[in-house]
C-alpha cells in the first residue's frame, strides 16, 4: 500500500489515465489528475481525485507540482488527433513529449 504517498496524473480524464487513477487510489496512493479534457471526460475522474482543468503546456503547471509534490507522476497525456499531428508536428511532440 502507498498510503501517503501522492501520485500525479496527467491525462486522467481519459480512458486510460482514469482506470489508472481508479488503481492508484485502490492502492491507497492519493492522487491529483491534470487534463485539459481536450478528449477526456470529466465523468471518468474518480470523485476521490484532486482534478486539475490545466494544459500541461502552461508553466502554471509548475504551481500544481509545487502544490502537490507528487512522489510519481504518470505522463499520459497526449495530443490524439493523427490530422493535428500531421499538420503540426512540433506542437505534437511538444505537447506528448516535452509536456
């Protein structure tokens, strides 16, 4: 068990990232989600959650991280979209790589 420990999600409203939450807090990890809901939902976050409606390419970001001080974070955040991907690569990897 992790009790006491904090995890940090990003891309938790999605359909991956929310079944994660949903282990992390069965584990007894307490858990913030950070996510644009740009294709994640906010139904999908687990009530128990800490949510973030933030862009993880926003350096506010830094505030949430100093908030939280996460012992793990789970990058799972992502732009989805193969059209935006193509039309703009940079913004692409920016957002799934550098974050």
């Amino acid at each position: 068990m992790a009790e006491g420990k904090t995890a940090l999600v990003t891309g938790g409203a999605g359909f991956i990232g929310s079944h994660l939450v949903d282990c992390l807090i069965g584990n007894g990890y307490h858990v913030a989600v950070v996510d644009n809901l740009s294709s994640g939902k906010l139904r999908n976050v687990n009530p128990v959650a800490t949510f973030y409606h933030q862009d993880i390419t926003q350096s506010s970001l830094q505030e949430i991280f100093q908030r939280e001080n996460p012992d793990i974070v789970f990058h799972l955040a992502a732009q989805i979209s193969v059209t935006e991907s193509s039309r703009d690569p940079l913004k692409d990897g920016e957002t799934n790589v550098i974050g």
